[in-house]
C-alpha cells in the first residue's frame, strides 16, 4: 500500500494522491490511531476535526498518512470495515485521494464548510442522516458507511434501492 500513495500540498493544506494507477475495490490504506472516547476533552478543540468516528461513542486519531485523506462530495474511495480506504472508482496517478467525511459521522456534534468545488458541493459536510436520500442510499450500496451507521439503515426495505453498484470486498 505505501508504495500505491505520496502525500503533497493542495487547496487544503496537504493531501494523499495516488503514485500509481489504483484499481476499483484496491486498498488504499488503513487507518490506525488512538482510540478517543466521546467525552475526550479533545472534542472541544480544533484537533476534533482529525477524528474518525468508529462507533456511537468512539473516534480514533488516524496517524499520517490517513490523517491527511481529504473530504469531497464526490469521493474515489471510502471506508469499508470502519477502518480500511478503498477505492470506489479507479484513481489515475497524481489524483488525489478523497473520501466523503458524512459516511463517517452520525454524532451531531460536527460540522465544516466544505470547499471541494465539485458540481455536486453540498457546501456542508455534516452527518450522514443529512444526506440526500439518493446519495445515503448510493454510499450503502456501495458498502462505504461505517457499520455503526450503516445498521440503522439496513431495517429500510429501500435503503439500497435502485443502484446496481455492488458492495466494495
């Protein structure tokens, strides 16, 4: 995996872009950190922004390089096991990779701008229940939520309709 990554400077700061061509359903990195509770004084800080929600009440601090993957509205990867970033479409080298912070958050105690300046920019980026029904039901699909998330949505007969794309393995 280290080899298929670099990190570099972007819009926001730093960013993960590919090396190399990375296939649909490839592994990209797995993020691996400190486990952080939801009473962790660190919520009140601007280093919250670096948390990743694993379950109701637990985040994880990701260290470098997962730490530095961007959010888009229009994500190539998203997380699968709550922990591993694969890509959902194939990513072309110098490409940055990004995934949708939303498939990840369901705590209702943050939210950020969003400056992607793709088309489809919901200009917010805030927890998944706020998504558009099309996209929730895209992101489930495709297997990219976090389990946490993703059980509440699974009792919906619809929560998957209408989208061909199989679950990312």
């Amino acid at each position: 995996m280290a080899d298929s990554i670099y990190i570099a400077d972007c819009a926001f700061g730093k960013g993960v872009f590919a090396a190399r061509p990375i296939r649909r359903g490839e592994t990209i990195l797995r993020y691996r950190g400190p486990r952080i509770d939801r009473d962790d004084p660190v919520h009140h800080t601007p280093g919250a922004a670096m948390l990743l929600q694993t379950g109701v009440s637990t985040y994880i601090l990701p260290d470098s390089p997962a730490v530095l993957v961007n959010h888009s509205c229009v994500p190539n990867a998203g997380l699968v096991d709550n922990r591993r970033l694969v890509a959902i479409s194939d990513i072309l080298p110098g490409e940055q990779v990004t995934f949708d912070y939303s498939t990840s958050m369901d705590d209702g105690i943050w939210t950020m701008a969003c400056g992607c300046g793709e088309a489809e920019c919901r200009g917010l980026v805030e927890d998944f229940r706020h998504l558009p029904e099309r996209l929730r039901n895209r992101y489930l699909a495709l297997g990219i939520v976090q389990g946490f998330i993703a059980r509440q949505y699974r009792q919906r007969p619809d929560a998957a309709a209408g989208f061909a794309d199989a679950a990312i393995a």
